[in-house]
C-alpha cells in the first residue's frame, strides 16, 4: 500500500509506464488549483481502469485508518465549500445525506470539469490547427517573399546592365559622330590645301603655256597653213560680211529675240496650262456643289460671316456667268481657289459624318431598315457565291453528262438501246401522266357540261322562281303588304337559294375529282367568281387537273405548285 | 532584220552622214564612204595619216579627217572627189578638231589647248579663241547652230564665252561660280547653258543664252559629284547622273529638283519589270549535223542564243565594289540618255555594269530594268521612237521597246564583238562597230 501525505499535497510526479492496468498515472498539479475549468497547465486525467480503480481506491483508504480518512475528506470538502459530511462538526458518526450529497456534488463537478476539460481541449486542437496553418502560411509568403526580393534583385541588375550598355551606345554615338565631324573637318582643310597646290600648279602651267604660246607664235611656221584647192561658197550662199557695230548690234538684236520667242513660248505654253486648271477648278466647284446636301450648310456660313460672305458670293456668281474667270488677275484667282476649298472642306465634312453615320450603324443597333450591316452584307454575298458555285458545278456535270452521252463510241443498237433506256422512264412517265391528263381532261368536260347544265336548270328554275315570286308580290301586293319587312326578306332567300344549288353541285364535282389520282395538295379556297366567302370550306381546286402536263424536273415541280397554290390564296 | 556583212573598220570611226544617205567609215589611212541602202563604196579617199576622228558637216557634203599624230586635218568633199583640203597646224599640235555648225569652218583646239583656230572654208580669215579650257566638253553648240559657247580658264578662274557662230563674234563673256569646269551643255531650245563642275564638286549652274545666271544647283558636299548629265529633248528637263548612284531630275521652270531616282542593287518594287539575259542551250538539230562541218554552223555552235526571261521581283542584281583608293572610281551613274520622244530616261549605274535602268519619264519611276550577261558598252535611243539598242560586247544586239524586249545574234562568222552602235537619222537601220569591224543592221518596220 502506498502511503500518501496526508494534509500537504505536495505535486507528485509518477513517471509514465504503459498502461497495463496498473495504478500508473500522471498527475502534475498545484494546490492553488481550485476552480473547476480554468487549468493554464495540461490536466491529464486519466480514468483509471474498473480494476485500477479499486487499487486506486484501496490505496487511499483502507480499514485501519478509516477515522483518518473520512476526517481528511471532511476537512477537504469544508475547504472546497461542501457542507461537512459528519453529522456533527467533530463527531465520527457520518451524516450519510450529506456524504451522498457531497458525492452528487463532486460527480456534478466531475463531470462539469470534463466537459470543461474537452472543451479545453477542442478549442486547443483547433487552435493547434489554426496555427499550423498560419504557420505554413506564413512559411509560404516568406519563401515567396523571398523569391520576389531575388527576382527584384536580378531586374535590377538588367536594368542596370541595360542601362550601362544604353549609356555605352550612347557613347559610342557620340563618338562616330565627333569622328564624323572631325573627319569632315579634315576634308575640308585638305580640300583647300589641295585647292591651293592647284592653283599653284595651275599658275606654273599657265606660265609655261604663255612661254609655249610665244614659241610657237615666234617661230612663224610656216606648216602652220591651210592649203586649200579652192574656196568654197557660204552654206548660205551669200557672201561674208565684215563685222560692225551694226553686226553687233544685229547679233545682240538676235540673241534677244531667241530668248523672247522662248519666253513666249513657255508663257503661251503656262496660260494654256492655266485655262485648263482654271476650267477643271470650276468644274470640280460646281460638281462638289451638286455633291454636297443642299441648303443646309449655306446658312450656317452665312449666319457667321454676315454681309460679307454674301457680297463675295455674289461677285463670284457674277463671274462665274459671265466667264469673267478667263481674266487672271489676282483677286479672281483667289477668290476661285477660295471658294473651292471652301467648298472641298463641306463635302469633306460631309463626307465625314457619312462616314460617322455608317460606322455607327454598324456598331449600334441598326435601325434603319434599308442600311444593312455589313456582316449581313457579306453573309449574303457569301451565301450566293456558294449557291453560284453550287449552280455552276451542277451545269457543269450535267454538261458532261450530256457530252458523255453525245459522245460515246458505240455501235448503232445499242445507241439506240442505251438512248432508248435513259428515256424509256421518262416515256413510261410521260404516258402516264398524259392518261391522267386525259381523264382529267374527259372529268373536266363533263364537269363542264354538267356546269353549263346546271347553270341552264338554275336559269330556268330562277326564271321559274322569278315568275313565282312575281306572283307572290302581286299576291302580297294585292292583300294589303304593308309589311314592309317581309320584303327585305325576300332578297335573302335568293342567295341562300342560290348558294344551295351551288352547294348541290359541289358534291358531285368532289366524288368527280376525287377518282383521278391526281396529286391532291392541302386544301385551298377556290376562287370562284360569283361567292368567295362561302367556298371556304370546299376541299378541291380546280387547278388540280392542270396539273396533268408531264413536268421534266420533277423536284422542281411541287414547289411550282406550292407557289401557285398561295399565289391563288392571296 | 537583215544584217549586212562585216568591213574592216578601225578606231571605231564609223559616222552616218547628217542627210542619211552615206555612211562613212575608216580604215587606217583610207575613208571610205559607202551608200547606206545598199553599203556600196561611193567614194575612197586616202589620207596622209592614221585617222583619229571623222566628222560630217552639217550639210553632209564635206568630210573631215582628223590625224592629231601629224597634227594634220583633211577635208573631202562628196561632190567633187578631187577636191582637197589641208590645214596644218604644225608645231602647234592638235587635240580636237570639229566642224562649226554651218559646214564651213573647222575648229581646231590645239596641243595643251592653248588655242582654238578656226580655219574658214569660205574666207581666207583666220580667228583665235583663247585660254579654252582643258576639259572634256569644252564647246558646246546650240541645236539651231546659232551660237557656240566654249568654256575658257584664265588666272585660275573658269569663264564662258558665247560667240555668234554667223561671223564669230564674241556675244558674252562671263565667269562661271565653278572650282574647275567639267563640262558645258547646251539645252535643245538654244536658251540655256548648263555648266557643271568637276566631281569633287556636285555643282552645277545654269546660264541663260545673254548670260544671266538662272539657278544654281548643289545636291550635296564633299563627297564625289557629277559624273553625267543629259537634256531631255523638249528642254523640260536635266537629268544628272551623279556618283552617289543616283539621278535627279530638274525642271526648267524652277530649276530644283522634282525627283531623285536611285539604282539600288536590289529591286523590289513589284511594278517593275526585271528583264533578265539567259542563256538558251544552243538548239542541237542533230539531223542537220554534217562532216566536216561548214563554218557557219561551227560558229554558231558556239555562240550561244539568248534570250530575255521576266524575273520575278525582288531581283539582286549583279554589282562590283569599285576599287576605293583610285581616282575615277567605276560607281555612279555614267550614262544618261532621254528617249526622242521625252519619255523615257535610260541610266547605267557603273557600279552595277550590267543592267540598263529604263526609267518612266511621264511618271517619274523606274520602268524595266534590263539585266545582260556581261557588261554594258554602249546603249542609244532610236532618233524617231523609243526604242533602245544596246550592246555589251558580245556578238548580239539587244533591243527594247515598251512592247517588249528582244536578244538578236548577229550572224556572222568569228568573233564579232560589238563595242558600239550608231542609229540611222530615219530609224531603220544602225551601224554595229567592233574593234576591227562594222556591219550594218536593217530593221523592219514591224520590229518590236
């Protein structure tokens, strides 16, 4: 048995065994440790198993000091505020509610200190957690701090690199281009040196063709001679005169007159160019008037520059009727190039918000119906070119067919076979259908005689009713009609009389049409000259039987007939 | 096109006379004048020298001959053949002799230029013009020879005297804003006088005929400047070949620039037509293969056929790098010529040898560039259409037109190297001239 200090309760600390079931536990704590879930220090508690605990219990109390024990606890439990478990303050005898109680109590808090304990706990873990995260967090940044402060370091060092080569070049320019000049310095000076050795040399040169000069003129060589058979007359003809002032002055007088004609020329020359301009500026005003919106920008001009403008304008009308422009004097000349730059700025502005107006349309919504946008505009272009090509490519074949089939080398049977079958379909076809035209045909004429029949029977029977109803009248008449309504009525009765007759007929042409086997479409309303409305209901249409004519290009056909159809709707 | 056979032909002196009906050409010390339709000799005439330059006058009846060796000038008439004429210019040598536009007087230039004499047919007279200037245009007539402008150099300074070519009488004299004259040009309407100055220079001035100074032009500094320069027919325009591989074009209202044109050695331009020179393999009619074979055939086994073939753009054209350290470098636009018809500019870049850069004048852009095998001797527009025949040393001729452009061998036996050609007045024939030889080709009208 271990025995424990009573009364001081000092910390023990047990080094940790396995647990294995024996009375092994850790336990560091104060006594300053009073209230119940506040521990700034780790309480490990753990339960002892069901048999370590009866070690456990066995060790603290056992029979001998029983008195000892239970006054040990009472002093405790007074301290922790619990009531005494005696039933009086010394005495031995144990005040069992109280024990109970106490015991209640000291569960309660047990298990309150738990809770308190696991709270603790989860709060720890979690801030554990939390930690580590911010931990690794914190590791994270600091590595990539790390590696912008390397990455700064190395731009910075290009830039400075980059720098020092930029710098380097600029150097280097500024070098050429001192040496450029330096160079062309250099040039110069020697140009002169060398002008000047020229000069030198030239003057000894002279110097020595005087001195050849004199020589030879000295010498009067005879060689130097022309021989000569006899002289020849003048290109001209005429004979050579002696030279005189007048002479001079002639030449001079000659000379300038080269250089007059020369200047009229090119003078005549500059006004013809000048016209010409002068003409096609004028056209261009007026087209780029006719091009411009009319009245609106007039105005505007006006408005600004007042009564001057006006004037100008008028002078300019003035001379633009009279053709006055032909002078070319300054102030016509500038008021033409004036008034068409003038005018060439309107249509540019005009040209210019064309231009916004378009491109906004194509960026905006389009609102107007007839501005298509370009997208649409080349879809569709897109669309037809294919459909061209589609189209193209079908003639094409079918050409070929037709060459194939023209030119195909084969002996005369099987021609007329092999043309014989590519038509014997058609033929069979063709026949076919010409019967349905035919009984069509025959259904049609008898329809139409049944028509005219009946138009003949309604004749009569109308000019029978007529009769009747003339008696009636006169019988109505004659018996006192004063009812006028029943007049009214009788207009009625003549339609619904007549649309009856024509409802009879129908019928008949129904089971009529209905034997052919012509192709029947959807059911259209016959248009039938003398009641429209009423024939709404009627399933047949008359242009079913001219349908019967054999269609080549049969896929074509029921379009055809779809169109005719909804034209005959409208 | 029919060509005729070969003659003998030295110095390149081959000249069509001015009427169109001669044809005059040289050999040795012998002139030969020759009718042009059917190239039989009309007339022979021996000289006391080699002959270094013929020229027609004007009015096609007389012929000069020049021997500057000797120092001597030979005149020959066609009318009468035993006329003769002799100027001497002893001592004093000769360098240029020429013919004033009237056909009766000739001007000497003599050795060092120290003078020009000019010897009148007519009269006994003799004039000197001094100080002529030592360059390569010195004298420049106009169209209508009225007036002669000859380029003068005294105490260091370059002048320009116009005379009156009727009685030579000194119309203007004035200097001239050059560092050292290069050339004077008259333009085709007798009005204007362009004077340029040497390539270390890009300057060029235009004079009006009384001496006015109209504009001067400067396209850059210091660097090399004009190699060439050319008149359009009708006056509108100059053209200036410069060594920076570049033509600007001047009008003759403002005289500034309207357009540069360039002649990049790549062309990428799409709407420009790149005619290139291939050679077709020569056609093997094995059938015809006969032992031994003639020499006509065995010639024209080795002369191989070409023929134009459309490239297609970008083209790179075939270009050299000029030597740097020599003077005169081979870079720059060397050759110019206006079309007859004004509307064509034809250029050769002489650091891209062998392409001919034909040029739109109506739109200013490049047209058609053609490109041969070898590199370009000469080239010439047709006097009356536009059509240009160029050569490049080989034994074919190369014509083109707006309607397209054709490669013709010329039949002939051996080596036949064309190195120049020369149209007739008329259009319908040219003179092809190589070293040793000359024939004469005939076109048809419908020819390209």
């Amino acid at each position: 048995p271990v025995c424990v200090a009573m009364g001081d309760w000092k910390t023990v600390t047990v080094p940790v065994l396995p647990s294995d079931g024996k009375n092994i536990f850790q336990y560091t704590s104060e006594r300053r440790i009073s209230s119940p879930g506040m521990n700034s220090q780790v309480l490990r508690l753990p339960l002892p198993s069901s048999k370590s605990m009866h070690t456990f219990f066995s060790a603290f109390c056992t029979e001998e000091n029983i008195e000892q024990s239970l006054s040990y606890l009472d002093r405790e439990l007074t301290t922790l505020g619990f009531p005494s478990i005696f039933a009086e303050p010394r005495g031995r005898e144990l005040n069992l509610i109280s024990v109970i109680n106490c015991m209640n109590e000291l569960l309660v808090l047990q298990h309150k200190n738990l809770r308190a304990q696991e709270e603790v706990e989860m709060q720890h873990l979690k801030l554990g957690s939390d930690m580590d995260h911010l931990q690794n967090c914190y590791a994270k940044l600091k590595e990539q701090l790390e590696l912008s402060k390397r990455e700064i370091v190395g731009l910075q060092e290009r830039d400075r690199q980059l720098q020092t080569k930029n710098r380097n070049l600029h150097q280097l320019l500024k070098n050429e281009k001192d040496e450029v000049q330096k160079l062309q310095n250099i040039i110069s000076s020697r140009a002169t040196q060398y002008n000047h050795d020229m000069k030198r040399k030239e003057r000894e040169y002279n110097k020595l063709k005087e001195r050849l000069h004199q020589l030879v003129m000295n010498k009067k060589d005879k060689k130097i001679a022309m021989e000569v058979l006899n002289y020849v007359g003048r290109a001209d003809g005429k004979r050579g005169a002696w030279r005189t002032d007048k002479t001079e002055a002639r030449n001079e007088e000659e000379m300038y007159k080269v250089l007059l004609s020369d200047f009229e020329q090119r003078q005549k020359q500059l006004l013809v160019e000048n016209a010409e301009l002068k003409k096609v500026l004028q056209q261009m005003k007026k087209e780029i008037i006719s091009l411009l919106p009319p009245q609106k920008q007039k105005p505007k001009e006006r408005s600004e520059d007042g009564p001057v403008l006006s004037d100008l304008e008028e002078d300019i009308g003035e001379l633009n009727k009279e053709n006055m422009w032909e002078l070319s004097c300054e102030t016509v000349r500038e008021q033409l190039t004036n008034s068409i730059r003038k005018q060439w700025r309107m249509l540019k502005n005009h040209v210019e918000k064309l231009d916004n107006q378009v491109s906004r349309v194509h960026s905006g919504a389009l609102n107007d119906k007839d501005v298509i946008s370009r997208e649409d505009h080349e879809l569709e272009t897109e669309k037809l070119e294919l459909e061209i090509q589609q189209c193209k490519e079908m003639i094409k074949t079918q050409q070929q067919l037709l060459q194939q089939q023209l030119m195909s080398p084969c002996d005369d049977d099987t021609t007329l076979l092999l043309q014989d079958c590519y038509l014997l379909e058609e033929k069979e076809r063709l026949q076919e259908e010409w019967r349905l035209f035919r009984e069509q045909k025959k259904n049609f004429e008898k329809e139409r005689r049944s028509f005219t029949e009946a138009a003949i029977r309604l004749g009569l029977e109308r000019k029978a009713f007529e009769e009747d109803r003339g008696a009636w009248l006169k019988q109505q008449f004659l018996s006192m009609s004063t009812d006028y309504k029943h007049s009214e009525s009788v207009t009625t009765p003549s339609a619904f009389l007549g649309s009856k007759y024509w409802f009879k007929l129908c019928p008949d042409q129904d089971n009529r049409l209905a034997k052919s086997a012509s192709r029947q479409r959807k059911p259209h309303c016959l248009s039938s000259p003398l009641s429209a409305e009423s024939w709404q209901q009627t399933p047949q249409s008359i242009t079913n039987n001219s349908a019967a004519s054999t269609p080549p290009a049969r896929d074509s056909k029921p379009n055809q007939w779809e169109e005719s159809e909804g034209e005959e709707t409208e | 096109m029919n060509f005729s056979e070969l003659f003998k032909l030295t110095g390149l002196l081959s000249r069509f006379s001015p009427n169109g009906k001669c044809l005059a050409s040289c050999v040795q010390y012998r002139l030969v004048v020759r009718d042009v339709s059917t190239l039989q000799v009309l007339q022979l005439y021996t000289c006391l020298d080699q002959i270094q330059h013929i020229e027609w006058s004007s009015d096609s009846l007389f012929i000069l001959c020049a021997m500057y060796k000797r120092g001597i000038v030979q005149v020959w008439s066609l009318e009468q053949p035993d006329w003769h004429c002799k100027i001497d210019e002893g001592s004093a040598g000769l360098v240029a002799s020429c013919w004033s536009p009237d056909g009766r007087h000739i001007l000497n230039t003599t050795e060092f230029h120290l003078r020009i004499t000019v010897w009148s047919l007519c009269t006994k007279s003799v004039s000197y013009i001094k100080y002529p200037k030592a360059c390569q245009q010195g004298i420049a007539f106009t169209k209508d020879g009225r007036y002669m402008a000859v380029a003068e150099r005294r105490d260091c300074k370059d002048f320009v005297s116009i005379f009156v070519c009727s009685d030579w009488q000194l119309l203007r004299h004035f200097d001239t804003e050059t560092q050292d004259l290069f050339g004077i040009e008259w333009a085709p309407n007798g009005c204007v006088l362009a004077v340029w100055d040497t390539c270390l220079e890009y300057k060029i001035l235009l004079y009006s005929l009384d001496g006015r100074l109209l504009s001067t032009y400067r396209a850059y500094e210091w660097s090399l400047g004009i190699k060439s320069i050319a008149w359009s027919p009708s006056s509108q325009f100059l053209a200036i070949g410069s060594y920076d591989e570049k033509v600007r074009i001047l009008n003759h209202v403002t005289w500034k620039k309207i357009t540069e044109f360039e002649h990049p050695t790549t062309i990428a331009n799409t709407k420009t037509i790149v005619y290139k020179e291939v050679e077709k393999s020569p056609s093997a009619e094995t059938e015809r293969l006969s032992l031994p074979p003639s020499r006509a055939s065995a010639s024209s086994w080795f002369s191989t056929q070409s023929k134009y073939d459309i490239s297609q753009v970008p083209v790179s054209l075939h270009h050299i790098k000029p030597v740097a350290d020599r003077a005169n470098p081979k870079i720059g636009v060397g050759m110019l010529a206006f079309s007859a018809d004004n509307c064509f500019l034809a250029t050769k870049n002489d650091n891209i040898p062998n392409a001919v850069w034909i040029w739109d004048i109506q739109k200013l852009k490049l047209f058609v560039v053609l490109e041969q095998l070898s590199a370009i001797q000469s080239f010439q527009w047709d006097p009356r259409q536009p059509r240009l025949a160029l050569c490049t040393g080989n034994s074919k001729v190369y014509l083109w037109s707006p309607a397209g452009c054709v490669s013709v061998q010329v039949p002939m036996e051996g080596d036949f190297q064309i190195v120049s050609l020369s149209w007739h007045s008329s259009g319908d024939s040219m003179a092809l001239l190589s070293k040793d030889n000359f024939c004469v080709c005939y076109l048809e009208r419908e020819e390209v």
